[in-house]
C-alpha cells in the first residue's frame, strides 16, 4: 500500500491532482495547510487537516503550518452563506499565538529536514504593492475562471465584496511564495478549498513553470446528520479554557456508532493491524457495539494528544465516577477538580456539620427538605455512590473523599459536589 493509499483508507482523500502518488514516492515534499486566525482558538473541525499534516511528517514529509495573519484580514468566503467581520490587527496577532501554541501539541518542530515549519503569511502578503501584484499576480487569473469556482458561486446570490473575490489570489500567491522560499510543491486542506488550491497549482504552473500538487480531504458530517465539531450547537474548542478537558472527552465518547471506526483512522495515529490496531477494535465494535470500546478508545487518544495525559486520566475517571457508577473512593483529588468544573458545588468549612437531608436540598437536587427526605426514603439518593436510605444521616469526616469532597448523586443523572473550604 502506497502512502497515498494508506490516506485514502483513512478516509483523508476527497480529491487530489493526477501523479501525486507518484511525486510523494519519488522523495521527501514539502506540503503546507492554511489556518484562519479569526478566532482565539482550533476547533475539532481543524483537526483533520492538521492531522493531514502530521502523517504527511510521519512519513518522511516536511509540513508547513501557515497561519493566516494576512489573509486573516481578508476573510475567505469558502464555506461561508455572508462575509465575515474584519477583525483588528491586534486580535488577530493574539490568536495567531494562541493557535501556535496548539499546532506544536501534533507537529514535531525544529531544525531537522523534516521539521515542520511555522509561518504567517502576514510576512509577505501585508508588503505588497498593490499595481505590483496585479501585474505580476493578477493577470494570470480569469474573471470566467474564478466565477466557476465552488466559493465564489455559491456567495454570489448572498453577495460577495472584491475583498473577498481577491482570496483566491492571496491564496495562490502563498503556494507560489512557499514553492520558491521552502520548495513547497504540495497544497492540503478541506474539500471546500479545491478551486483555491488548484487556482494556485496553475500559477505556480504558469509563473514558474513547476509542478505542484493539492490534496484535499472531505468535509465530515456525522452519520445522524449533524455538523461535525460541535456539541449543543457549541463549538468544540482545544483551548481547555472555552472547552473543558472532559467535556472535550465526552464529544468523543458520545460518537455515533456508525462514525466512530472512521473517525478513529482519521483522528488517531493507531495503525491497522495489530491485537489494540484499528481492524480489532472494527471487529470489536460490530461484536459489541453496546460496550462502546471504540468511543472510549478514541475519547482516550485524542484528549491525550490535545490536552496531555494527565489531563486525560481525570477526563477519563471523572467520566467513569458519573456514568459507569466507578468508585470514587479511589480517586485522586485532581479528578474532584475535575469535577468541579462540570457539576454544582457547595463550599463548607472543615467544620460544618452538614445532615444529608440538608446538603442536597442545599445543592438544589430536590427543591425542598420534604422532597429531599422521600428521595432518601425511597432510595434515589447516593453518597459516594453508596446508596443512603436513612434522612436523619449527618455528612462528616468519614464521608469525605480525597481533597475532602463528598459526591452526592440524585437518580440517575443529577450529581452535586459537596467541597471542603480551606
């Protein structure tokens, strides 16, 4: 299997220019993916280009992360029904640094030949003179062309401003300017920026007289329908800040079952063979697909890789203590911090007496103590997932858990954080 055909049983392929299998077998290429800097933090959408770019490294190949910080300030209409805010320099200056910090969490950077690299094309796309670029640049591109491109026809009822009209231009001039500054002959990215990448392999073509390559991977969608990358209509960020290391744990977890196995080819560095490889987890799931090994395998790999492992371990017992009833006596306190960041808390000093009746009316589990002792009564209230049945219960030191937290449960889902205060 060549490498191209290992990306295309990924399901990484969507379409690429003819010959490309053979100019990645001929030699070590450099290939670049463009990102937008328009916010302060990747999404999960961006992460299969990046991981586009991380096996093209794995396999002998020289990635280029190029940040967006010129053509940021453009906006680019693919994929998008209106034109986008323009956002300050500022701010897109502070994003891009933010979004480095993340790219070096799935590419290996340094001096070696097959280190990626990581530009911003602000370097060159802010210096440039204006009848300059329309002379050199300009005239090698068709209005009859551009308007049969897929990102300009689709804005064209909606309406679509020359800042915009001009992206593909901008676009086009970075692959020339990376082909002649770093011998970048390959473009990669989503299916949506087909026309930009080969508006750009024509240039190189024309201006230069060389050959270059895109590659691009299709837009995923979920099996039910649902736009990928987001949760509740939420965005599913790497920034552990505006998405939690847990809640990041369970989009994964919550996969569809038809999604998952192709999901964890693209979204996992596992190989295909082997007894923990890709094909035994495929045959697991069709076995048994009410145990959700796949899910859990996935959530696992990819929150180490964006947010570490130990960030993953408490993703992963947090998770465990709320839905699979794990005892949560054997917890460490990071995981309660965890915890604390997903479910209601009540700070009580060391020396608070606190009767369970009290605590869980307090934690707004039951709206009243008459509710809160039926509940008890009947069985539906957990201390530590022990199930109390006796009202009258006070909460005290043997109660307390690691850090000095006490986990309240009501039925099967309601959860609440009884935390000692320092």
């Amino acid at each position: 299997m060549s490498f191209l055909d290992d990306l295309r049983w990924r399901g990484f392929v969507h379409d690429a220019t003819p010959q490309l299998a053979e100019h990645l077998a001929t030699g070590s290429r450099t290939a670049y993916c463009g990102f937008d800097p328009t916010a302060p933090s990747l999404q999960v959408g961006n992460l299969m280009p990046i991981m586009l770019l991380a096996q093209l490294q794995r396999a002998g190949h020289r990635p280029i992360a190029l940040m967006g910080g010129g053509t940021g300030l453009i906006g680019d209409p693919s994929g998008k029904r209106n034109e986008r805010p323009l956002l300050s320099k500022e701010r897109i200056r502070e994003n891009l640094q933010r979004q480095r910090d993340q790219m070096a969490r799935f590419l290996e950077f340094g001096p070696k030949k097959t280190d990626a690299l990581l530009l911003d094309n602000a370097k060159w796309l802010v210096e440039l003179k204006l009848v300059d670029f329309l002379r050199d640049i300009g005239k090698h591109f068709s209005v009859n062309v551009m308007l049969q491109k897929e990102s300009v026809t689709t804005r064209l009822e909606a309406g679509l401003s020359y800042t915009e009209f001009s992206y593909m231009l901008l676009q086009s001039y970075d692959f020339l300017h990376l082909y002649r500054e770093t011998g970048c002959t390959l473009q990669v990215g989503g299916s949506d920026q087909w026309g930009n990448i080969t508006a750009g392999v024509d240039l190189i073509r024309r201006v230069d007289g060389g050959e270059a390559h895109a590659l691009v991977a299709p837009l995923i969608t979920t099996s039910s329908g649902a736009k990928f990358g987001k949760s509740e209509g939420e965005s599913i960020w790497l920034d552990p800040e505006m998405t939690s290391p847990y809640q990041f744990y369970q989009f994964w977890v919550n996969t569809d079952d038809r999604d998952v196995i192709p999901y964890i080819k693209v979204f996992t560095f596992r190989q295909r063979d082997g007894a923990d490889g890709i094909d035994a987890l495929a045959a697991m799931q069709a076995k048994d697909p009410g145990k959700r090994e796949a899910q859990y395998k996935l959530a696992a790999d990819v929150t180490e890789m964006v947010h570490g492992k130990a960030a993953m371990d408490n993703a992963v017992a947090a998770s465990a203590i709320l839905f699979n009833d794990w005892d949560p006596r054997r917890a460490r306190p990071e995981v309660f911090e965890t915890l604390a960041r997903e479910i209601p808390c009540i700070e009580v000093s060391a020396s608070d007496s606190f009767g369970l009746t009290e605590a869980i009316v307090e934690a707004k589990l039951v709206a009243s103590k008459s509710e809160a002792r039926r509940a008890i009564e009947q069985g539906g209230v957990y201390v530590n997932q022990q199930r109390v049945t006796d009202p009258m219960k006070k909460l005290g030191d043997e109660d307390r858990l690691a850090g000095g937290n006490i986990l309240l449960r009501k039925g099967k889902k309601d959860f609440a954080l009884l935390r000692r205060r320092d």
